[in-house]
C-alpha cells in the first residue's frame, strides 16, 4: 500500500475493506443455508474435523501482523453462525456442584444463541444425548483419580450411545470465557479424521494391569499409546481406557488385531470415539518471528 497516502484516503480504503467483508460474510450465509438445504433433514451438521481443517488452512496461508490467535477467534465466531444456519440445535453441558461448570466452554464455542442445558452429573449429560434432548454434550477429558469415571458409560454398542467427537476449546488463546476449563463433546455420530487426531479405546480386564505392561500388550497391535487409566469397581469390573495417539475408526484392523491377539486377557473392547487435535501455542505463534528469534540466539 502507498504509504503517501492521506489519512482520508486510508479511512476510505477501510471503508471499502469493510463492504467488501460484510459482502463475502451475507454470501458464506447463503452458502450455509443451501448446504443445510442439500444435505437434507437429519445430516448432521456438527463436523469437528471439517471444522479444525478449515482452521489449519488458514492458519498455514496466514501472513502478516493481525495475530493467528484472533484469526482463529474471527473464524470461530464465523464457523458458529454457519453451523447456526444449518439448523438449531442444542448442548448439555456439565456444572457439577463443587468443580468448574462446562457452560461458558459450550458458550464460547457454539455462541451465546446456542442453548446450553445446565446437567449436574454425567450420566445426565449422557441420558440428554442418548434420548435426542441435546445433539451434543460437554464434559471434563477423564483423569486418573476421578470417581465419575463418565467414559465407562460409552462402553457399549448400540444406535443411540453417544461417542466423543471432539475437543474444546480449540485453541488456549481464543477462548477468553471459557474459564480455561478443557471438555470432550459427546455426540450420536461417528468421529471423522482430520488428520491430526486421538482416539479412545475402553479394555475390559479380570484384573488391574501395570502401566507398563497394559501398553506393551496395547501396542503389539501397532497402537501408539499417549495415555492409560484404569477404574474399577465390585459390581462393572475393571475398566481400563486408552488414549490413542491416532485416529482409529470401527473398522480399523489394528482395533480387530487388539481383540484377537488379547483376548485372554481382555474380556471387552470397545472403541468409544476420537478427537481432533486442538492448537496449541506454538501453533498460534508468528513461524517467522520465532524463526528470527532463533538467528539471534
């Protein structure tokens, strides 16, 4: 740009800019609206993985000072109003009596004229979107001292038995009344790769297994393990679930290898959903500038 230009000139090549914007955002409305239109009642219109590709195209043509984290804020907000135009929906979250509530993570995700239901245990959450109250539900990623143990509920086969499809918030910088709280959103669809993913994975055992050798036995099967927790109990056994470091579908033969080769010493198996991967702050930071950083040191 001509940096002799007038300020008046300048504020009139915003203007435009602007114009040019609010155009191409009534277009991408009327876009959403026909694919909504094309895919028919019923589709769904929830795509984590589609979404997170659209992210990681822009943020890999990204060019210039505006920071990658408010470009994704920008693209989020306009990724809410498309998926709002493909049909309404809404999110049960959980707000647990003692812990941080999820409300603000669906808030900041799906926007603030999304209906989030307030749920107090998992097992409502789950109940919301098995029964179609909700089309999705939010609750916290599993740990490892936790009595909930929500993911025990997902162990099994069936039409309506939710599974997890994604990973809020997208990005630690974007997501400002999200409280930093982090959720896994549940939902009666099949996970999609996106190219960049985890997935989960719930083994039923006679027994407790070491870490260790839990994922020697895991990984025969070619399954890259990131994480393990084992809970258990007199009355459902003992549940252990593995966080794969991978997408891995329903028909994934390295899923057929896990059951056939330990079946004695797992009794189930059951893959319970995937996720993709969120950004994290070397993702959002300026590729040149770090790489500028590092000529000086």
């Amino acid at each position: 740009m001509d940096s002799t230009l007038s300020l008046e000139s300048l504020r009139g090549e915003i203007d435009r800019i602007d114009s040019e914007i609010h155009d191409l955002l009534m277009r991408r409305t009327q876009v959403s609206r026909a694919i909504a239109k094309a895919k028919g009642s019923g589709a769904p219109s929830f795509r984590p993985a589609r979404e997170i590709q659209v992210l990681r195209r822009l943020l890999d043509r990204h060019e210039g000072p505006l920071p990658r984290a408010v470009l994704l804020r920008i693209w989020r907000e306009i990724l809410s109003d498309s998926l709002a135009q493909q049909g309404s929906f809404s999110v049960a979250a959980w707000v647990p009596e003692a812990g941080p509530s999820l409300v603000g993570v669906a808030r900041d995700h799906f926007g603030v004229l999304t209906p989030v239901l307030e749920r107090q245990s998992p097992s409502r959450v789950f109940n919301s979107v098995a029964e179609g109250e909700c089309a999705l539900g939010l609750l916290p990623p599993p740990e490892a001292d936790s009595p909930e143990a929500w993911w025990r509920f997902l162990a099994r086969r069936g039409e309506k038995v939710p599974r997890i499809i994604g990973r809020l918030p997208l990005a630690p910088a974007a997501s400002p009344s999200s409280g930093g709280h982090d959720a896994l959103i549940i939902g009666l669809i099949e996970p999609e790769p996106s190219g960049a993913d985890h997935s989960y994975v719930v083994l039923e055992a006679e027994a407790q297994f070491s870490r260790s050798a839990a994922k020697a036995l895991i990984e025969k099967a070619d399954l890259p393990v990131y994480d393990i927790i084992q809970w258990g109990s007199v009355d459902e056994g003992h549940l252990l679930l593995i966080e794969v470091a991978d997408f891995v579908a329903q028909d994934d033969p390295r899923l057929t290898l896990l059951r056939d080769m330990n079946n004695e010493h797992f009794s189930g198996c059951w893959l319970i959903g995937a996720y993709p991967l969120p950004f994290n702050e070397p993702d959002l930071a300026d590729p040149r500038a770090a790489a500028k950083e590092r000529e000086r040191i």
